[in-house]
C-alpha cells in the first residue's frame, strides 16, 4: 500500500548537489518556513479561540458526552435524548473518559485535535499525485495544514469537541501509511465502525484489487459492530435498527446542519415513501459512480484523488452527515480540472471557498437561490464524486496546461518600485467562473467590514457617527459647501425630479459597474484586469475608510431636517432608526463608494471608448450620480471628494504595482525571452505514485510511451525541412 515513493523519503529529486548554490532553493525554503509559521498562528488562534470561551459554550458535544450530567455517564440508553449522535462503538472507547477531569479533558482534547489536523495535512502533502513541480513539493505541507485549519468542518470539530476527523485520519494512514495489507484493512474497518458510511472504502479496496484489505476492513467493522453489540445490546438496537444508522439523531434531518442527499430532499419538501425511494435510488447511483470513478484514479497513480472522491461519495449516501463530518470534500482540491491554464484554478478555489466560507457568502439572498446556497457542500460532494471531468495523468495536459494569451509585461515608472511578481504577465481574459466567484464573495466580504465597523449592528456606532456628522457639516459651512439641506427640499417639491434621483440612486449603482466589468471582459480583455484591480484598491481604500471614519449622513442627523426620498421618513426616538436593512452599515458613508464607483466608470468609458459621444456619456454618470446622492440625502458633499479621493488612488496603485495599462496582446511563450514550453506529459523520473503496484506499472508505461512518442514527433517535425511559403518574410 505504501512504498518509498508515497512516504516520500528516497533521494529529493530537487535538492541542490553537494557544495552547489540554489538561491532558487533558498527563497523557497524561506517561503515554506513562512507558511509553516502562518499555519501555526491559524493553529494558535484555533486553540485560543476554543480555551478562551466560557465553560458551556466551547466543546459542547463534548460536554454533553462526556461532562458530569453527560450521556456516558447515565447508565441508560445514549441514545435517551438524541444528544450523542455516535455509533455504540464511539460511544464504548469515549467511556473512560469520564473519568478524567473537565479542564485537563478540554486541554487534552484540543491540543490532541490539533495533532490530528498537522498530520492529516503533512501525510496528504507528501502524496500528492505526481509528478510534482518543486515550489509544490516544498510548500504543500504548510498550505495543506492551514487550509485543514481554516475549513469549516476542522473548526466546527474544534468547537464542539468532535471526533469526525479521526476516521478521516484513519483511512488516509491505512491508504498511505500502513504496509500490510491486514492493517489497512484493520484502520478502515475500525473508521467505519466510527462513521458507517466509510465503509464504502472497502468497495475501493476490493476493486482495485487490494481484496484482502478489503476483507479485512469488513471482518473488523463486523467485529467491533458485534463486540459492541455484546457489551451495549440495547443501545446497538436503538441506533442500528431504531435509528437505522443514526438517522434522527442530533439536530433535525432537514436542517441545514445535515448536508446529505436526505437532508436536502427533506428540504425540498419531500416526505415519506418518496423521499426514501429517492434517497436510495440517488444515493446508490452516486455510490456506484463515486466508486468507478474512484477506482479509475487509482489505477491512474492518483490514489488521493481516489480516497476523496470516495468520501465525496460517502458524505451524499450517509442519512445523516454534520458539518464537522464533511472534511472529505477538502482533499478533492488536488484533482486537476481543465486543459487550458486559465481554467486550472477554478476547481481548487472553488473548493477552498466553499470549505472555508458560510454558504450565505458564495451565493446572494435570493430566494431562487436559497436551495442552492443550503446545499453548496453537498453540491460540492456530489459534483467531485460523479461528473467533475479530473485529467488523467497520461493526458499531455496534465503537467502542462495549454498557455493562455498574456498582455505583454510593462515597466514600472520608477525603478526603485518592482512590479509585483504575480501581475507581471496576466492572462487577458481571466475564467469567467472564477471571476464570478471572486466578485461575490469580495462582495460578502465587502459588506461584513462596513457591518463590522459599527461593532457588528448598524445602530451601534450612532453616537460616534453623529458626532463625525457634526464634524463634515461644520467643514462644509466654513467652506461654503453645506448645500444638501437646501438640495434635498427643492428635489422633494418637485415629483418627477425625486422620482428620477431616488431611481438613478438605487438602480444604477451596481448595475453600471457590473456592466463595464462585462463589457471590458468581453469586448476589452486586455484592459479588464487593469480596470478591476483598479476597482478593487479603491474599495478597499474605502473599507479603511469606513472602518476608521462611521460617519452618519444628512438623512440621519437629528435636527438636521434632511428627509430620506428613498426609505421614507424616519423616527429618530427610535434606538436602531439607523437599521434600515440587516445588510449594510447605514453610517458607511466616508468616502461615497455610490460616487466613488460611478466616477471609476466614467474614467474608464472615457480612457476606453473610442467614441467621443461614449465617453461624454460615461463622463455624465459621475455628475448624476453626485447630485442624486445629494439630492437624496443619502452622503454629504464631502463624502463625495472622499469618493473621487479613493477611485484616483486605486488607479495610483495599479498603475504603480501594476504598470502601465497594456495595449496589445501576445500569445503565451511568444518572444525571444519567452521560456521554452516543457514536453507535454513530461515527469520526473520515479516521480509517479502507484497503487496498486500492478495498474501503477501500466500507467507509467503510458505515460512513458506517450511521452516517447511526442518527443519523436518533435524530433521529426524539427528535421523536416520549412517550406518557403512559412519561412519568415525579409525585413523590409
């Protein structure tokens, strides 16, 4: 099951010979040691965060296991009151904990679960599917570590002492650790005997022709299920037969907490025989693909692909699987997806966002949407274990994605000032998914930091931002600029006028940005990172802005006498009149970003278009965009200078980290600089883990005859000789 290859101590193909300068080697050593201290930071926070909480409201799984009015210790049924959702036999080895004090079980088990996590993350980095480039090789195990640290299921674990990541770490040692076969089949039987759904992993075993291990593996999961059945006869009734499995256990089947195929039918508002049919029909399909597909990355040499695919599986097909049970989704980053280099990424970041981040920031609050937000891991699971199209290694473009069209590299304006290294050479036209997916959760985050800069409710930074209030009106006074007050009550004597300004005011403001981003990314590609980046520092810019300046706007100064066109008229004895919406920070208001945004969009249509009567056009959305949030009584004057302040910033920035706004387009490798591209398909040589050893000689007898044969075609096409219809034409 493991050799040298996939333990990964045979000689390092990437290390330096003997007595031999690598300043190569040396920055990426420097760089994994840096992730190796932000993964122990995020670790630091984790276990600071869970200490530091008070008793009764950290590790209360645990607690209510294990405490002095625990489950364990009632000598009753565990399962009384659907508190403990483990198997009889989880319950069987957590029982002499309850001897053990409460703030030494705490410390233990959170220091233990963080041990847990470290090697679950080093074991999966050193058997990475290969062949493997060397920034990966010496990097993996950090990046791994603290992406286990900051997913979702990890952290839930954390809080709530939960013993989900030991069957997990359980089928990773007896894949890639264990060497006889009987102990790997020994590990995952006793994983299943924790959480029933691994048991699909005997399927994997069985059909990549490791039968003994899968023997195993069933023999030790039907013997501990029977021992446990001896020792607790009524308990192993209730959850087997009663519960069928652990149904109904925990919180309810159709919460949002149960990312299932039965949960989300139960969301659907599916019910009874149907629901069940269904559940059965949908789980065996993805059972039977899961597996196949499992099988077949097996074969290929990428067994941990194969092992995520399987939990992927594995979390559909269980009735009942909780957050903290849902880690299998995480190792399926390392599939690659997609021919074109462009496209690799997509996969991995969608992953990572969907493990890392609440469902409610992925996706907006539409109801159209809600059942896809509701169930984005389980989509997520679905997706990796049936219909996600991952390359096989023998595919040419799997070491080597097919390039994508790069703007030329431009110079900074100042020497003294480096371009920065991932902005140098940018694709032109960037995946429209992943960009999607940027935008929104950039978005997400957008609006938690102007919530939070009020502490976390829009009316608790009131005083503070009337008070700043009062700041921005007594320098408008004094500059002669305190004309919204007397903007607002013209506009609002006249019907049409308001009508038009209250309109302008909520509809333009994110669908102008949203199509000049469209418009640049389709029609403009080469200008639409240069315009984005330069979108994105300005909000930024403004975020600091918000956080460090809440700042209360005419329409909510008392005694001011400003009147709200677009919300109505508001009642300032009211403690929360601020609380206009559960969305956005009322007193976000320095700098304008409704100004801010409309004045990058007319600086844009009017550097881009080619028209003058467009760009005259673009020109104008800023100057309508100011009166109405004037006329509105929605910013100050001077809100609208904070605006203009950031938009020009951000294009500052660009322009100094970025260079400046390229022209043209060349394809990828063009130019006498340009690296050579390496063989398709090309690896180092022992670089491809194998599993079993049998399938793996065929497919790295693949891979060698592909490789052999592209580098003879190379050879031929080299030797022939260019006809005088392709040769370069004479300088002229």
């Amino acid at each position: 099951m493991a050799n040298a290859e996939h333990s990964g101590r045979t000689t390092d193909p990437f290390a330096p010979a003997a007595g031999s300068a690598d300043p190569a080697g040396a920055r990426l050593r420097a760089a994994r040691l840096g992730l190796w201290l932000v993964a122990a930071l995020l670790a630091v926070r984790q276990v600071a965060v869970v200490l530091g909480t008070p008793r009764g409201q950290r590790l209360t799984d645990l607690e209510a296991w294990v405490g002095p009015d625990g489950v364990l210790h009632v000598n009753g049924s565990l399962y009384g009151s659907t508190r403990f959702t483990g198997t009889p036999f989880g319950g069987l080895v957590l029982k002499p904990l309850t001897r053990a004090a409460e703030q030494a079980l705490g410390w233990g088990w959170t220091f233990g679960t963080l041990l847990l996590v470290a090697a679950l993350g080093v074991i999966a980095a050193r058997n990475l599917p290969r062949p493997l480039g060397r920034r990966t090789a010496l990097l993996a195990a950090p990046v791994a570590t603290s992406l286990l640290m900051l997913s979702l299921p990890v952290r839930n674990a954390f809080w709530l002492g939960q013993t989900s990541i030991i069957p997990v770490l359980l089928v990773v040692l007896g894949c890639f650790v264990a060497r006889d076969r009987r102990v790997t089949g020994a590990l995952i039987g006793v994983a299943a005997a924790l959480q029933p759904a691994v048991l699909l992993f005997a399927a994997l075993l069985w059909f990549t022709g490791r039968r003994r291990a899968a023997a195993a593996s069933g023999a030790v999961f039907a013997g501990v299920t029977l021992l446990t059945w001896a020792a607790m006869p009524h308990d192993s009734y209730v959850y087997w037969v009663h519960h069928m499995a652990g149904t109904g256990l925990g919180g309810e089947a159709d919460g949002l907490g149960n990312q299932s195929l039965h949960g989300a039918l139960l969301r659907l508002g599916l019910s009874g025989p149907l629901e069940i049919g269904l559940f059965l029909s949908l789980g065996a399909a993805v059972a039977v693909l899961g597996v196949r597909r499992a099988v077949r990355y097996a074969r290929d040499g990428q067994l941990l692909l194969a092992v995520a695919v399987t939990g992927c599986a594995a979390i559909a097909v269980s009735p009942a699987t909780w957050q903290h049970q849902l880690l299998w989704v995480l190792p399926a980053v390392v599939g690659r997806v997609g021919r074109r280099a462009g496209d690799r990424h997509v996969w991995p970041v969608a992953v990572i966002m969907v493990m890392t981040l609440p469902g409610d920031m992925l996706l907006p609050h539409t109801a159209a949407l809600h059942p896809l937000r509701d169930n984005v891991v389980l989509l997520a699971a679905v997706a990796a274990a049936t219909v996600v199209p991952f390359l096989p290694r023998t595919s040419p473009c799997y070491p080597t994605p097919i390039p994508a069209e790069h703007v030329p590299p431009v110079p900074a304006r100042w020497a003294h000032v480096p371009l920065l290294p991932f902005l140098r050479r940018l694709p032109t036209r960037p995946n429209l998914l992943l960009e999607l997916l940027l935008i929104r959760v950039t978005y997400a985050a957008y609006q938690q930091v102007r919530l939070a800069a009020t502490g976390g409710t829009n009316s608790g930074g009131r005083a503070r931002a009337e008070t700043h209030g009062q700041q921005i009106l007594d320098i408008e006074r004094f500059l002669h600029l305190d004309v919204e007050r007397t903007v607002n009550h013209w506009v609002t004597g006249v019907d049409r006028l308001r009508d038009f300004f209250d309109f302008y005011y909520t509809s333009f403001h994110f669908a102008v940005p949203l199509t000049v981003l469209a418009v640049l990314y389709v029609r403009r590609p080469a200008d639409y990172r240069w315009a984005r980046a330069s979108l994105g520092f300005a909000t930024l810019l403004a975020l600091v802005g918000f956080w460090l300046y809440p700042l209360a706007p005419p329409r909510l100064m008392p005694g001011l006498s400003v009147i709200d066109t677009v919300h109505g008229v508001q009642d300032f004895s009211k403690p929360d009149y601020g609380t206009l919406t559960a969305l956005t920070n009322q007193y976000a208001a320095m700098p304008s970003l409704h100004f801010g945004w409309s004045l990058w969009c007319g600086l844009v249509i009017a550097i881009v278009a080619r028209r003058r009567w467009v760009k005259a056009l673009g020109l104008l959305h800023p100057l309508l965009t100011v009166a109405s949030i004037v006329a509105t009584g929605n910013h100050w004057v001077l809100d609208a200078a904070g605006g203009a302040a950031v938009v020009l910033a951000g294009f500052g920035l660009s322009y100094l980290l970025m260079g400046p706004r390229a022209q043209s387009v060349t394809p990828a490798g063009a130019g006498a600089g340009a690296k050579a591209r390496p063989a398709a398909g090309a690896a180092p040589a022992g670089a491809v883990a194998a599993w079993p050893a049998a399938t793996s000689a065929a497919a790295e007898a693949e891979v060698g005859s592909r490789v052999d044969a592209e580098a003879a075609a190379r050879g031929r096409r080299a030797a022939e000789p260019v006809p005088a219809s392709r040769k370069d034409p004479a300088p002229r």
